[in-house]
C-alpha cells in the first residue's frame, strides 16, 4: 500500500480530515442555495438543515411548518426558503402564490413529493405518488368512480357497517367503559374500505387484531425506523431505489397484493358483481367504461371481452386499493377524533348538531340515506372546522417539473426543487380565521366562505391534484358522527390530554395519547 508520509497513522489523519472538510465544504455549498438566489431562510444548523426537530422527532412536522409560516410571514414574505436535510425546499407563504403553484401554473408543478418506484414497491404505485403523463392518464381513467352517483351506490355498505358500530357503542355504554375514539373510528373505518376497496368482511368490531387491521396499524407505526425511511423517501429517493429498499413492509406489500389478486380472481371467475370500489377497479381493468348507470354490472368490456389487453395491470390495482384503503382508513378515523374532541369541548355545539341530525332524518323517515346526509348543513360545517383546525396532511408537496420564475420577483424555482405548502398554518392564520384556536362551524356558513380567500381552507388540496377520494372521505366521515351524535352523548375523560398536543411520531396529524370519551345514550 502506497503512503504520503510514510507514516499509517498520519496517512490516515490526512485521509479522515479531507474527507470531513470535504463534507463541511459541501455543506456550506448545499446550505448557500437559498442565499444565492436572495430567498430569505430560517436558521440552519448542521447536518439536518432546518429539520432537525422534526427528524427528532421532537416535534409534529405540521407544527414545524406552521412555525416557520408565521415567523416568514411576520417578516412580510411571500415564501423562504427551507433545508430539509440537503434538500432545498421553497415554503409559500403568500395565497395567491399558492393558487398560482397548485392551479394557475400547474404545468409546472404537476408531480406530488411522494415516494414512487413500482418496480421494488408495487404498492407506491398509486394515483398520489404517480408522476408526469402516466398520473395524468390515471387520472382521468379513475375520476369516474368517485362521482356522486358511485357515492350513492357505495352507501348502504356503510350503513351496513355501521350495525356492528351500535353494537359495541352499546356494550361501552352497559360496562361503563370509555371511548378511545381513534380506535372505534379506526375500526369502523377499516371495515368501511374493507367492504368497498376489497369486498371483504373484516368485523374490526369483533375481531380487533384481524389482518387488515393489523396491517393497517403496520402503516402507520411511527417507529424511529420508519421514520427516517419515510425522511429518506422525501430527501435522498434514490437511496431507496440503489439499495432496493420498500418504502412499505414487505409483510404489508404481500398481504395487500395477495388478498387483491385472489378477490379479482374470484370475481372475474364467478361473475361476481358488487357495489364497491373493487368492481369499478376491475372494470377499469377489463377496459369497461365507467358510467353511473349503464354497465354497472358488467365485468368485461363487450369490444374486449377477447382481447388481452388490459387498462390497468394487477399490481397496479392492488396499487389503488392499496391507497384507497391507506388514505380513507388512517384520515377519517383521525378527523373523527378531533371532531369529537371538539363536540365534547363545545357541548353546545354538540347538541345544536344532534338536533339538526334528529330534524332532517324526521323528514327522511328516520332513514340515515345519503340524501339525508347530503342535507345537514351544519354537520358539514362541523366536519369542515375539524379540518381546519386539524387538516390530515398538514403540509401539501409539490415538485416543480420545470423552471418558474415567481410572480412579481427575480427568483426562479430551478427543476427538481420542492415547494411546501403549511396548510396548518394558512388554516390556524388570525388574519383568515379570526381567533384560530376557537371552534367555530359558523366559520363555513355560504356568507362567511364567501369573504374568505379561497385557497385559504386546503384539507383536500385544490386543482388537478385535489384528493380524488374527497367525496367519499366526507361520506364515511359524516356516516360516523351522524350514526353516534344521534344514538350518544359524549363527554371528555380524564384520560384525554387538554388542551390536545399534536403526536410528533405521526406520519398525519394525530392527537398525543389519544381522545378517550365518556358515553352515555341518548334517552338511555
């Protein structure tokens, strides 16, 4: 082995402090980014950049963000800058900018941040981590089953589902027992997209430690390993991608693949046909044209019914349910518990809400349809608060495909940079939402949506990339409130953290330790 000095030791002093002043010259480089292009940043500290609390974990990443909106805002900035690690990420701070990034000027952020690569990990195939024209294709071949009239046809699933809610509420109210409302919203949730997404059975209620909520549960744990997997999928794909390393577990990936399989099989061998979202799938598969009427019941495309060709491939089937059941399963539990938080917080609130559910379903013959939802304003008011004050994904991605010049400034957003949007912030903004902390549905009545920015409320996101799943998010949500608001009273328990503290390991936003409820029936 060839020397410098002649000396091992030295050598390898020589070797050790070029590579550290290497790797702090790179540094300084890669945190110059903002600076050289005159973009304002908050203060960063090495190695992690700006995300060291977050990486942390000592602190829930919405809250992070919402930090950094207010004191970027205060200085009277449209946007700064961001290191989340090495990565440059710009934070728009200003509304307008933000309908410029995710509507007006779409063509040049038309990708999410998500981590896709379907060759290792077919399940982050899905419509939200899918890019450029294969997600716009997707797209437009899946808008069709979330229309209203799909809506409708998917409803007596949930209501069916809901029976097995009662029942174990009843049994809570018999034993005296507390409410955790995360995993009562969990399980009814679960069994919801378990009938719709695979048609299958799952009794949560009975069976709790059943598969899909086991492997639901699997998603969303938020150890210090999954953690940093899901860091590195935002910061450094390509790690994951050279290393071949699965953004889910390959426990999860092989339990959701297989169940997707053997359910597509079943049906396509035994014509079976179901109101679900699994059938509209398989007739995306099979080339069959989606209409709210016609074709409803028909598997295979008449002009195909001979031909291999398919629409969509197995694995990115079970990509769809995959997501179907990871977005609708985790957000709608979670939206759930803060609404309930709130309801009991406000008791007024509460009993305003169960006197509206009692009114409309009296003109409904007592029947919880989906037009009766669809007819409780207020309930929707109430949904539309929670998630203001608590949005799902606090923070909306975005990547700029291609170069952007900022409106009304010199600087231009370079291709392949992130743009984050702090929904938690804009939506807990006085200067939107006087005195944020406050529940208030009266907030989403028509007159005061009407004098508010638009872009100023972004749970479901807006423009091309809006949550496809919306619709039916709301419908299992609202399902849930009306079927407890109108059978139960609710109070908070001594168990509950008050005021809520926002959990720093969560992949959404959750609540730290929980909500547990007090319950007792209506008239009971």
């Amino acid at each position: 082995m060839a020397l410098f000095t002649g000396d091992l030791l030295q050598d390898l002093i020589i070797i050790f402090v070029t590579i550290f002043l290497g790797v702090i010259l790179y540094l300084k480089w890669t945190f110059g980014y903002w600076e050289r292009k005159n973009v304002i940043t908050p203060p960063v500290s090495f190695p992690l950049g700006n995300a060291s609390k977050v990486f942390t974990q000592q602190i829930f990443m919405g809250d992070d963000f919402k930090n950094v909106y207010f004191q970027m805002k205060a200085k009277g900035l449209r946007y700064c800058g961001y290191y989340f690690f090495t990565e440059p990420v710009l934070v728009v701070l200003d509304l307008d900018l933000v309908k410029s990034v995710i509507t007006k000027d779409f063509s040049h952020f038309t990708d999410h941040a998500e981590y896709c690569n379907e060759k290792n990990d077919p399940l982050s195939g899905h419509l939200f981590a899918l890019r450029g024209e294969k997600w716009k294709k997707l797209r437009v071949k899946m808008t069709p089953t979330f229309t209203s009239g799909k809506m409708k046809m998917m409803f007596q699933s949930l209501i069916d589902c809901s029976h097995e809610l009662i029942r174990h509420m009843d049994g809570l109210c018999e034993r005296k027992e507390p409410m955790d409302v995360k995993e009562v919203a969990g399980k009814f949730t679960t069994d919801i997209i378990g009938t719709c997404a695979f048609g299958i059975e799952c009794n949560s209620f009975r069976n709790p430690n059943s598969e899909f909520r086991k492997h639901g549960r699997q998603i969303f744990q938020s150890s210090f390993k999954e953690t940093l997997k899901n860091l590195i999928a935002l910061t450094v794909p390509q790690v994951l991608d050279v290393l071949r390393i699965p953004l889910f577990k390959p426990s999860v990936s092989k339990f959701f693949l297989g169940i997707v399989k053997e359910t597509v099989d079943y049906r396509e061998k035994n014509n079976v046909v179901r109101n679900d979202f699994m059938h509209l799938l398989i007739q995306m598969k099979n080339n069959v044209k989606l209409k709210d009427e016609e074709n409803a019941g028909q598997l295979k495309s008449e002009e195909n019914r001979n031909s291999a060709g398919s629409t969509l491939t197995i694995e990115e089937l079970a990509a769809q349910a995959f997501v179907f059941f990871i977005a609708g399963f985790e957000t709608s539990s979670t939206t759930l518990t803060f609404c309930f938080y709130e309801l009991v917080i406000n008791p007024e609130i509460q009993e305003r809400l169960r006197n509206e559910i009692e009114d409309v379903l009296e003109k409904h013959d007592g029947k919880v349809t989906y037009n009766a939802i669809m007819d409780m304003t207020y309930l929707d008011m109430c949904v539309n608060e929670a998630l203001r004050k608590y949005p799902s994904l606090p923070v909306l991605t975005r990547y700029c495909t291609q170069p952007y010049k900022i409106p009304d400034s010199d600087v231009v957003i370079d291709k392949g940079v992130q743009v984050y949007i702090p929904i938690l912030g804009i939506q807990c903004d006085p200067d939107y939402y006087p005195d944020p902390e406050k529940f208030d549905p009266e907030r989403f009545s028509p007159e005061n949506k009407s004098k508010r920015h638009p872009y100023a409320w972004l749970p479901f996101g807006e423009g091309p990339r809006s949550c496809i799943g919306m619709r039916f998010g709301l419908m299992q949500t609202k399902v849930a409130l009306v079927i407890l608001i109108k059978n139960y009273k609710f109070s908070l328990n001594s168990k509950t953290r008050h005021p809520l503290k926002l959990d720093p390991q969560a992949v959404v936003t959750s609540p730290l330790g929980g909500v547990w409820l007090n319950v007792e029936k209506v008239n009971g």
